[in-house]
C-alpha cells in the first residue's frame, strides 16, 4: 500500500488515508491462513521536520487452529502501527554501513510515494499469537480418550496423580 506525499510540503501538514485491502496483495500474510475479511487499513501521514510520521490502525480476521481443540476459528486482528519515515539517501540506506541503532525504528521512502506495505505486514503478523486459542475457556482435547472437551465430557479421572503435570500445572498458574 502506498501513501502519495506530494501534497504536503509544510511541516504540520496532514493527510488521512483508508484503504481496504485484498490480503492476496500481501504473500507473506497468505501463508498465515486463509484470511476471512480483506484489510482495512485507516491512518494519517503527516510531515516532521525530518520526513513523515505516519499512524493507524488496521483490521482484518484470519483463520486459525485452536491450539487446544484443533477446531478452526476466526481470529479478529487490530493493530495499531507507528513509524517514522525519511527520505533514502545514500547515508541512511538500511542496508548501507554506519547508520546507528535508529535503524531500526525509522523507515526510508524514495519519491512522492511511502510504501506502508511491510508496515502492515509486520503488524498483522506481531498480532497473531503463537498458540491461538479459539475461546479463554477452551477445554481442549482429553489426553487420555482423545474428545473434544468442548462439546462432551469424559469419564477419564482429571486429577490423575502424575507428579510431571502437577509441576507444569503450577507453572502454568503463574501465567
Ligand atoms: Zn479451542
Ligand atoms: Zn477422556
């Protein structure tokens, strides 16, 4: 996605931007899942003495396997974002030499346009759990007998005395 920044030439100056999105036009959130609605992407660039600051928001749902019960569900995405952009020079090219630690957090353009398109990326993808969980109180898959605990209850004994998983259950208490 591309943002024209022709327009504004003051300091201070601002222009708000919506746009929704295919998600095929992003490859690398395709290999996430299939995604159930297209990105709805919504935010302001606005010129700094340097380059542009360029804020938003974005949303959109994928889905995902719950971690516990293997059902798939529709995992809802917001995110917000925040990046500085400059212009590329020759100095403060990311791949150049000697640029310091800001780097990291500073994003060059080239031209009347700024690309937010790894933006989004990175911001849909940092937004996706590792282990997604279709509900807070989903009771997954009994180890023993295999249900799914969601939908029936089993006669296997849940306070079997295994000294392994008391551990892990008090570690996970913490949590
Ligand atoms: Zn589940
Ligand atoms: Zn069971």
């Amino acid at each position: 996605m591309q943002i024209k920044i022709s327009a504004l030439s003051k300091v201070g100056s601002m222009l708000a931007f919506e746009e929704e999105i295919p998600v095929k036009e992003y490859p690398e959130l395709a290999q996430v899942g299939e995604f159930h609605s297209p990105l709805t992407v919504r935010g302001t660039a606005v010129k700094t003495e340097d380059g542009f600051l360029v804020t938003g928001t974005l949303a959109t749902s994928v889905i995902l396997e719950c971690s516990r019960c293997l059902e798939p569900f529709i995992y809802h995405i917001e995110a917000d974002f925040v990046e500085e952009f400059v212009p590329q020079t020759s100095k403060n090219s990311r791949t150049g030499t000697g640029f310091s630690e800001l780097a990291e957090e500073v994003s060059t353009y080239q031209g009347d346009y700024i690309d937010i398109s790894e933006l989004i990326t990175e911001s849909v993808l940092l937004d996706i759990p590792m282990k997604a969980v279709c509900r807070t109180d989903c009771r997954g898959i009994c180890p023993d007998c295999g249900q799914a605990l969601n939908e029936t209850t089993c006669q296997c004994n849940p306070h079997k005395p295994d000294p392994r998983l008391a551990v892990l259950a008090d570690l996970l208490k913490d949590q």
